[in-house]
C-alpha cells in the first residue's frame, strides 16, 4: 500500500454487524485506522472525534438512513470535503442519482470487494 494512505481515518456506518465487521477486518489489514457506527446519529456523534478521510455508508438504516446522512456531512461546513461513499445492496441508477443529488462522491454494491473499498478510498482521498 502507498505510504501516504497509511494511517487514514476510515468511517464505516451500518446497521449490520456482519458488514461493518468485514469492512473493519478488510481496511484494518491494510493499515487504516477504522471508526465503525451503526446509523447515521452515532455517525454524526462519532465524526467530530473521528475526524475520519473518508466515510461509508449504507443507504437503508433506521432512523438516520444513508442519504440523510451524506446530506448532513455534506451540509457540514466542518465536514463537507470528507468523501462519502454511498453503499447499497440495490445497484439501481435512481439510488445512484439520489446519492449524487444529496453528495455522495462514489456508490458501492454489496457485497462489496476488498480492492472496491481500496480503489475508493485511492480514488478520493489525496493524502
């Protein structure tokens, strides 16, 4: 792995354990530091402490879902330039065109591989 992507802050928000355990499992291997949040009000209390690169996040939670979520970091003046990663396990072009309008800066299908998170986070974070 680059150099300068060691070390980044990884933000994984959601409601299945079974999807954030694989995603802190997978990131931690390759050396990111990994913050994990169930929905989007433990997302959005964790983020200020965090200070995550880069954040992703599931589209259909309780209470706070996916698009809610981005909408808030992005509306963020202390946020707004955290790439956020929209995961779905839907690959549908309208929850693709809602993640645009609400910020997101890329979209993942579950399940999701090792090198997608990678390419994203090279893609989107400059270290």
């Amino acid at each position: 792995m680059d150099d300068k992507l060691q070390n980044l802050k990884v933000m994984v928000i959601d409601d299945s354990k079974t999807i954030r355990r694989t995603a802190e499992t997978l990131l931690q291997r390759e050396g990111f530091n990994v913050v994990t949040a169930v929905d989007g009000f433990e997302a959005l209390s964790k983020i200020a402490e965090a200070n995550p690169d880069i954040v992703f996040v599931d589209i259909m939670m309780p209470r706070l879902d996916g698009y809610q979520t981005c909408a808030l970091i992005k509306n963020s003046q202390n946020y707004q330039n955290i790439p956020v990663i929209m995961l779905s396990s839907k690959d549908g072009l309208f929850d693709q065109a809602k993640g645009r309008v609400v910020g997101s800066d890329e979209y993942l299908t579950k399940p999701f591989s090792k090198d997608e998170l990678l390419n994203a986070i090279r893609n989107h974070v400059t270290a």
